[in-house]
C-alpha cells in the first residue's frame, strides 16, 4: 500500500495531538506538517505538497474556509478534508463549495477516521450518500444515557469545550465562570474519567461523541 503524506491544521497543539494518535495505527498515512493557523496551512501546503490536508475550520490568520480556497488554486491534486465539531449543515456545503474533498466532524469515532480519509484518497470525494448520511446523523444521533459521561452538567459543558480546543481563558468567557473555576473543573473531569491531559480527554471525548 503507498503511504500518504498528511498536514494537519488546527490552532490548538492539543487538538492536533490527538489527531496524529488518531493515525498512528495507519501506517500507509504520514505525517509531514503542522499548521497552528490558516496562513501556515497555506504556506506548509505549498511546501509539502501534502496528499491529504486535514484542515480545522476555525482558525486565526485565515480560517479553514479561506486556507481550503487558496490552496486548491495552487495545489488541486491535495485532497482537503474540513475538521470541525460544528453541526451546522451550512459548513458542510461551503466546505464542498470552496473545493474540499471532504467533511469531518471531530467527534467521528477514531477507527472511522481511517475509512473516510481513505474513501477521499480513493474517489476523491465523499458521495453524495455520504452527506445525506452525515446530516441525517447529526439530526437524529443523539447519545445514550450509557454513553454520557460520568460528570456534572457543568463538568460535561467544561470538558466539550475543551475538547474542542478551547483555551481556559476561552471557557471561562464562554460560560463567565472564572479561570480557576474552569481549572478546578478540568481537574475534576480527568480525575473522574481516570485521564492524565487533555490530548488523552479530547480522544476519548471524540470516540464516545461526547463532543
């Protein structure tokens, strides 16, 4: 099997960890780049020429959006699959609009990531029975009450937000709790679900779609 050279763009450090453990298991798939913003995704793009650009939508500099534009200009064979823990349906069509190949939500469970970037790399972009199913799912998939995590409903608010990639300082503003509140929470939610960091929080949260 050929091996496939992946950038990754997303402008937390955390986010971008877990994603490379994510593909870890996947030996045909590479990493060669990291982009903190969509100025960088660009620049690395050109650069690397990357196979597949797993691209987060929301960033600094330029957002995913704009990043996927500029880079399909100049670099139409890379595959770009959008990132997002976005469920509004209206990202999905933009991100096919601007040239994407594909749209991942976050919290797709880590063997499946797999199957959908190779269904990219082998069609060269999802079927149109793919997006019916995905926004189906986003409608109607809702978690169990075995599936929710064994937190408060502070704690639950705390940890998605981190898990999508949200600083303290970010959550904090988010639910106007202070920033030592937002710590003592996370501290609490890793000692209950038995985890050392965040890039170990955020996996779990996308495996079980707590997100």
């Amino acid at each position: 099997m050929p091996v496939y050279n992946l950038l990754i763009a997303d402008d937390h450090a955390h986010a971008r960890e877990a994603i490379i453990e994510i593909l870890l298991p996947y030996p045909h798939y590479r990493v060669v780049g990291e982009a903190a913003n969509g100025l960088e995704a660009i620049e690395l793009a050109e650069k690397l020429e990357p196979d597949v650009i797993l691209m987060d939508i929301h960033m600094p500099e330029c957002d995913g959006l704009e990043a996927t534009r500029a880079i399909k200009s100049k670099l139409p064979q890379s595959k770009i699959i959008i990132l997002t823990v976005s469920e509004d349906s209206t990202h999905l069509f933009e991100a096919l609009k601007e040239g994407a190949q594909g749209y991942l939500l976050k919290n797709t469970r880590p063997t499946d990531w797999n199957s959908y970037i190779d269904a990219v790399l082998k069609d060269g972009t999802f079927s149109k029975d793919f997006i019916l199913q995905t926004l189906k799912r986003l409608v109607n998939d809702e978690p169990s009450l075995q599936e929710k995590p064994p937190l408060s409903s502070r704690e639950i608010e705390v940890m998605r937000l981190a898990a999508a990639g949200l600083t303290n300082k970010e959550i904090s503003a988010h639910l106007y709790i202070t920033e030592n509140t937002v710590k003592n929470h996370l501290k609490s939610v890793l000692k209950k679900l038995r985890l050392k960091n965040r890039v170990e929080l955020t996996r779990l949260a996308y495996e079980k779609k707590w997100v």
